[in-house]
C-alpha cells in the first residue's frame, strides 16, 4: 500500500510544480506594469513609456520561449528516471503492481506481478481461471469511470488474489492495478515456530513441557523443558524422533519419562490436535508435572474392570503390545475357554488363518487416535464366523484396546429352530397339497371297489382281487394321513381325556408288536389333570414311539411308558423359552436301546430322514407324531445318549376350561350304529372332480335318493335356480374352479337358509374351519367309502327331519 501512495504522490507532484510555474508568471506581470508606472510618474513621456513597455514585452517573450524549450526538453530528458523511482518504490510492496495508460499500454510493473503472472502480462489480460478476467475487466471500467474498482477471489492454479484498481496521473490518464495474494497460515509450522521460540521459552520458565507431533507421531519441535527432561541437556536435537520412545507407562496407567526409570516423577499429558477435523494430524503436547492424579486413574481402571466384569457382554482390555490385561466372563464363555485357561494375546483365541489378521487389528487400534470396527474371524473349535469388534481407548494406563465378542450361541440356536420351522412349514404345506389330490385318487378306487362288491359275493373269482385293491387302497389313505399329520393339517376329533385312559388301551396292541425279549412297563403318576386331543390320534403317537423303541433294541431291552403331572413351577425353574409356564400333563417313552448320535438328534423329525436299512423305514413315523403333538398344542422333546437308550418327553396343557359333554370319550353302544342306508330325499351334488362325482353320485343313488350333479359352484346355483323341487341337501366340494364350495354355500344361504350342507374335502377339516364357518353345516373327510358317505347323508336329513342339526 505505500508503494501505492507514493505512485499516486509522483502524480501529485506534477500538478504542483504547473502551479508554481503560473504564479511566477503573475508575479512577473506585476512587476513589468509596477515598473511602467514609476517611469510614467518620473517622465510623463507617452512615447517613452510606449517603447519602454514594448521592449520589456520582446524581452519578456524571448525568455518565455527560451525557458518553455528547456523544460520540455528537461521534461522528457528527465520522465524515464520518473517512472524508474516508481518501479523501485513498487518493488518493495509484496503486492503484484502494474500501470497502464488509456490506450491499455503497459507503462510500468514491479517484479512480483512479472514473476506471479509469467511475463509481461498486461491487465486486465492475465492468465487467469475462467471467469478472472471478467472480473478484472469490469474492475477496470469501475476504476475509469468511478476512480476506483474492486475484483476478489482471482484464481490462478491454486492461487488466490484480490485486485484493486484506481485512476491516477495528472491528468487521471493512467490506471494503477495493485493485486494482493491470500495467504494461508500453515498451522503446524506456526506451531513449530510458536513453540521453538520465545512462546515455548516462555511455557518452559512456566514449568510446562511442550512439542510439536506430526500425524506419524515424531516430534518435529519441542521447548527446553521437554528436551531437558527428555534427554538430560536443552540444546539436544530431537526433531524427526518418535515421541513414544521418550515415554513409558507403568501397570497402573501412570506415564513416566523413559531416562527417569521406574522411580521418576509421573507427568500428564494433553494432546491438542491442530486439525480437528481430520483422523490424523499434527498436534502440540503439553505436559505437566502430576500430582497424585495417577493414583486416581488407577482407581477409575479397577473401577473399570469391576464395571466391566458385571456386564452381559464379552469385553477384554489388552495393551499395546497386544497381551490380555483383563478379560470378563461372558468374553470367556463366548470364546469358548476353559475356567483355568487365560490366553495371552487375542490371536491366540482364532483359528491359524486368522492369528496375523487379529493381531494387526490389535496393534494399529492401539496406536493413533481412538477407532473402533469388527473383524470377522473364527474361534478355535468353531465353525461359524463371529463378530470381533475392536476399539482404542486411551486414558486407562497400559490398556489401549478394548475387545468385545458376542456370545451368539443362543443366536444361532434360535436361527436353527427358525430354518427348521420354516422347512417344516414348507414341506407341511407340499405334503397337505399332495394329499389333498391323493384323497381324490383314493376317493373315486375306494368307491369303486364298494360299487363292485355290491355285485359279488365271496367266493367269486373277482371277489377276492377287489377286496385286495380296496385293502391297499386303505393303506394307501392312511399314507395321506399321515402327511397331514405331520402338515398339521389332519382333522382331529378331540376329546377330554386322561392319559392313562389311552395308554391302557393301547397297551396291549403295543405288546403284540413286541419281540419277546423286550419287557413293556407302564407307570401313571397321580393327580393327572385332563387334557383335550384326539385318543385315536394319541394310539398313533404311542404306538409309533414304541415301534421305533422296538427296532432300536435289536437284542432285547425294556420299554417304559410313564405319565405324570408336570406344575408351572417346573417350567419356570426350566427356564424354557418355547413352553409356557402353565400345568402340563407329561407322556415319557423311554427304551434301553441304542441311542441316537448327536448328529441325527436334530434331524429326527424331519420328514422322510430315517437311519432304519432301506426298505424298512419311511421316515414319516416321528414326523407324523410330531405333527400330531403341536397341532394338539402339546410339544415334543427327544433325549439321548449313545449306547445308553432314548427317551421322549411329550407335555400336554392341562385343559383348564369348561367340559362339553359332546367332547367326553363316547360310549359305544350298537343301538346307536345305523343298520339302515336306504333313504328318500333331494339331493344337490356339487363336485368338480369326474371321479368323485360318479362314484358319489351312484352311491347316493343306489341307495334311494335322487341326485342332481353339478361341476362347480356356479354350476350348483344354476341347478337351485332351475330346480323344479326343492332340495334337502347340499353336499358339496370345499375346493373348486371358479367358484368355491364356501362362497356357492353363503349365496344358497341367502335364499334358502334352513338347507343343510355337507362339506367334503381332501384338505382337512381344522385347514378349512375358518372358510366353512356356517350354520347348519357337516364335515366327511376324503377319502370315504360308499357306507361312508351313505351313513354321514342319512345322519343328516333324518336330523334334519328331526330339527335336531
């Protein structure tokens, strides 16, 4: 800026001396007519006083011309050593200095704006980022027509520059462009220069050690204080040093200098980054002389520890140099080590390919500023990757990293139980879909070799083949059974029963499927509460259960059957997180047999997984039980021990609520069994399988009713609309094309609601419950027989008749 005033004071300068030079000039002219007058008064002579004057003008005019050349020639002889004074006094300004004239010449520019701007550029064409030299253009029109323009924020590079342009010179013919740089403070060699100077001079009469630490952690300047106490003189150069190595920390966290020993005074530090917002970056170090606050932290570590070992959570403390300090029990327990084993490092913990992966964690969280993250490793004796997370902590004496390891047993435990429910559920609801269409199959072979027998007798050469065909069509219907069993998807008929009450009943049949050296014992416990589920469903699952007890005892054994009351109490103490906490009556099936290995105990009820030879097993057994079991709300549970015997322990809720006396066993008595299948009635016949519906059809027609057949539910509203009598019963498929049995069901209640209606379906009756939730409406499952569907028809219309449905 002085440089700028005085270039702007050479252009004052000029206007002076033009005013000098008139005033002499007035001065001159009084004394020429001062002179006329005293001459005119001493000699009033006009012709005297006329060439007096006109000699004094001539001589007068001749000097004005003689001394008019010489300054012009002086003028010009002497303007480049003016702009020469003018380029010195600009040189010793630190901004860039330039002079141009009207024409947008270069007249003048210091050294700083040849150098910045790579030659003789002239303003405002400068090798400026896009956009500078429009912003200097308009700051020198400003300057032209304002006397003064501004343009801030110039790039060049990475340079930045502010500009000011004004107009100067005698006549203001000249523009004068002064541009400044912005300079940046480098904060780190402020800070050097700060604390290797009279700042740290006076910071070490303090008793203050300072330094300057790099992002890499060497020193790059430190005070006297700091060298003197780090190495035992003030003029030792230290710079480029690691600052760890001057230091040491003892057992409590206490920080000492390294030349001092074990028995020096304890400092504290402060570290103060000098660029916050960056990971990494210098920082000046200031430490004190402490006064007892060590003992202190060494408290907060135990107090630490203490915390530490009380949490859920496994967390361990190791050092620098990556050893365990501390390690609490849940961090134990979840890397699996054994009460008297304590590791030394945490890679000793992990499998071999992770050991260097671990232990470079360890050491690169332990040093610079305090991170955290997760490493994916494996445990010793683990499968299963788990979650190693690692974090730096400072402040707690020797411990720098904090390790923490998730106990994800219970975790994985539960993932297994969910993949497997929602594999069960999956082949649950394959296994209802083809037994669905198998029901079907066996509907329309079952009902055909009924019609056929009607036409032979035994003895006949047909009689005995047909017969045969319907005896495996049976089996064949209690195959699909059992997938819906194990679907959960059967129909149940449950009843309020005691357990001892079914066992005793199956007891002897389960005898008969004994080998002789096996001994069957039963034991009942008292005070067995009542519970609800299906007594023939109840003969399966024990019956199952004993068989499979039998071929794990090839060389004989004992089975046992135990029943007892379990309390709520017991299931808390249990802890179980699958069962509630509510009274169950206990069914236990235990043998002296073989055992299962801890691989298949997992597997055993999965459907069609069996360890039987081939050809002796289809492994539905344990899956149909346990389908069975949850769908009767119980649940099921298998121990066992190789070479020691299996037991199941199957818990059934105790019914708590209101008896219906409909849900007590039924008492067989043969006045209630119905000897007479012939009837009279109209009958509606709604089924969209050709199959069922013939084999339907003629079996209701053979025994006296009059059947009209439909193939679907519109189909079925089309026959009531047309029907020229009304009729007595509906009975239709559940499952059609089109329109549905429940949906036809609801539009024919519309109109007739007194109509009884009777569902069949191959999808069992607790499957479709909620869709067939009508008044006045049965249930026959498929696959049925002629008798069957014979008897469940004239059940109906005689109750209907009756008005007791």
């Amino acid at each position: 800026m002085a440089a700028q005033e005085s270039l702007a004071l050479l252009g004052q300068g000029s206007d002076s001396r033009d005013e000098s030079k008139k005033l002499r000039l007035v001065i001159l002219a009084g004394a020429i007519l001062a002179s006329v007058a005293i001459l005119y008064w001493q000699l009033p002579n006009l012709k005297l006083l006329i060439g007096f004057f006109a000699v004094i003008v001539s001589i007068a005019a001749i000097l004005w011309f003689v001394s008019s050349g010489t300054a012009t020639e002086q003028a010009q002889a002497e303007e480049p050593a003016d702009w020469t004074v003018a380029r010195m006094i600009a040189d010793r300004s630190s901004a860039a200095i330039a002079i141009t004239d009207r024409a947008g010449r270069m007249v003048c520019a210091n050294d700083s704006f040849t150098k910045w701007f790579s030659g003789p550029s002239v303003p405002p064409d400068l090798p400026l980022n896009d956009g500078g030299k429009d912003l200097l253009t308009a700051a020198g029109r400003a300057a032209w027509r304002d006397g003064q323009g501004f343009a801030d924020g110039l790039k060049r590079g990475a340079a930045e520059y502010d500009a000011i342009v004004r107009r100067v010179g005698q006549a203001e013919e000249f523009l004068l462009w002064s541009i400044e740089a912005r300079i940046k403070v480098d904060v780190g060699n402020e800070a050097m220069r700060m604390i290797g100077g009279p700042v740290g001079d006076a910071l070490s009469f303090a008793g203050i050690m300072a330094t300057v630490i790099g992002p890499e952690g060497r020193l790059r300047a430190c005070n006297a204080a700091f060298a003197l106490r780090a190495t035992g003189q003030t003029d030792t150069n230290i710079s480029g040093r690691s600052f760890a190595n001057f230091l040491r920390s003892d057992d409590k966290g206490a920080i000492f200098f390294e030349v001092e020993g074990r028995y020096g005074t304890p400092v504290r530090l402060f570290h103060i980054p000098l660029e916050p917002e960056t990971e990494t970056s210098s920082a000046i170090i200031l430490l004190i002389d402490d006064d007892g606050g060590m003992i202190e932290r060494g408290k907060a570590l135990e107090q630490v520890e203490a915390m530490l070992s009380l949490l859920p959570l496994g967390l361990a403390l190791a050092d620098r140099d990556g050893r365990f300090l501390f390690i609490n029990d849940s961090f134990a327990r979840a890397a699996g080590m054994a009460p008297e084993e304590r590791p030394i490092y945490p890679s000793d913990l992990v499998i071999r390919e992770d050991k260097s992966a671990v232990a470079d964690a360890v050491r690169r969280y332990a040093s610079g500023t305090p991170m955290s993250g997760d490493l994916a490793v494996t445990l010793r004796g683990g499968d299963d990757p788990v979650a190693l997370g690692i974090a730096g902590v400072r402040g707690l004496g020797e411990a720098a990293v904090l390790l923490s390891l998730k106990d994800n047993v219970e975790e994985i435990r539960l993932k297994q139980q969910v993949n497997q429910a929602t594999k069960m559920q999956a082949v649950g609801q394959l296994a209802g879909g083809v037994a669905h269409d198998f029901n079907n199959i066996l509907t329309a072979i079952i009902g055909h070799c009924d019609l056929m027998l009607l036409r032979h007798v035994p003895g006949d050469s047909d009689y005995d083949d047909i017969q045969q065909v319907r005896n495996n069509s049976n089996r064949a219907a209690g195959l699909t059974r059992q997938l819906l069993a194990f679907s959960r998807q059967q129909t149940l008929r449950p009843q309020i029963i005691q357990l001892p009450d079914v066992v005793a009943d199956v007891s002897n049949l389960l005898k008969r499927l004994l080998h002789e050296n096996i001994t069957l014992e039963v034991r009942h416990g008292r005070n067995l509460g009542l519970v609800r589920a299906d007594p023939g469903q109840l003969e399966q699952v024990i019956i199952n259960l004993g068989v499979n007890a039998r071929d794990a005892m090839p060389k004989g054994g004992t089975i046992t059957i135990e029943t007892r009351a379990v309390s709520a109490n017991e299931i808390r103490e249990k802890a179980s997180r699958i069962m509630p906490a509510v009274d169950y009556t206990l069914l236990s099936i235990a043998d002296t047999g073989t055992g299962i290995a801890p691989d298949n105990l997992g597997k055993i009820f999965d459907p069609f997984f069996t360890t039987k030879d081939v050809g002796k097993g289809t492994g539905l057994g344990l899956s149909t039980v346990y389908g069975i079991v949850k769908q009767s709300g119980g649940f099921i549970f298998a121990e066992s021990e190789v070479g020691e015997g299996t037991q199941f322990l199957v818990y059934f809720p105790v019914h708590s609520g209101p008896i219906d006396v409909q849900e007590l066993p039924a008492q067989k008595s043969a006045a209630r069994v119905r000897k007479d299948l012939w009837g009279s009635g109209h009958i509606l016949l709604v089924e969209d399988e050709d199959m069922v519906r013939t084999v339907a059809e003629r079996a209701l027609t053979r025994q006296g009713y009059s059947v009209v057949c439909a193939v679907d539910g519109e189909d079925g509203l089309d026959c009531l609309r047309e029907a020229e009598h009304p009729f007595d019963l509906i009975v239709t498929d559940v499952m059609m094309p089109n329109m549905d049995g429940p949906t036809m069901a609801q539009r024919i209640r519309q109109a007739l609601p007194d109509v009884p209606i009777l569902f069949m379906s191959g999808y069992a009756q607790e499957q479709l419950r909620k869709s067939i939730a009508l008044d006045n409406v049965a249930f026959l499952p498929k696959p049925f027989s002629v008798q069957q569907i014979a008897e469940r028809v004239g059940t109906i219309l005689a109750s209907s008749k009756d008005g007791s449905v």
